[in-house]
C-alpha cells in the first residue's frame, strides 16, 4: 500500500499491486487492473520510489522474520 494525492488534494491510500501502469497526460495517471483511472499529484518518478520502498519494506520484514514463520500454522508439528 502506497499515500498518493488525487488531483483535489484528497489523500487515499492505494494498494500498488492493482496498478496496471503510469503516465504523465500531463498530470500523473494511474491506471488500474480494473480500468479506473486516478489523477494524482505525484510524479511518475514518485510514485515508482514509493512502489520500491513499499516492497523493500515487505521483503525485509520477510527477512527478518525467517523462513519458519512463513509455514502456514496447518502444515506445523
């Protein structure tokens, strides 16, 4: 999940996995799986660096944690 800023200054919190691409018309424009469209404040660029923070935060929480937390509780002894 990424902050972004529509257009009208509303913040929204987006889940970037549903983001089918990006493009600056001349406002950034963010195009999801579903085919809604958002204008943000954002650059493109931002945007991205956000997408890359957010997965870099999963990954090192993943990491951290080892790979024994990451066995479902069903399949334990």
């Amino acid at each position: 999940m990424i902050r972004v800023t529509r257009i009208n200054s509303t913040p929204i919190i987006l889940n970037c996995d549903l983001i089918e691409h990006l493009q600056m018309v001349p406002d950034t424009m963010i195009t999801l799986t579903n085919g809604k469209h958002l204008l943000v404040e954002e650059s493109v660029e931002e945007i991205v660096d956000r997408i890359v923070e957010f997965r870099r935060r999963i990954l090192t929480t993943i990491e951290c944690r080892g790979a024994a937390e990451l066995v479902p509780l069903s399949s334990r002894k």
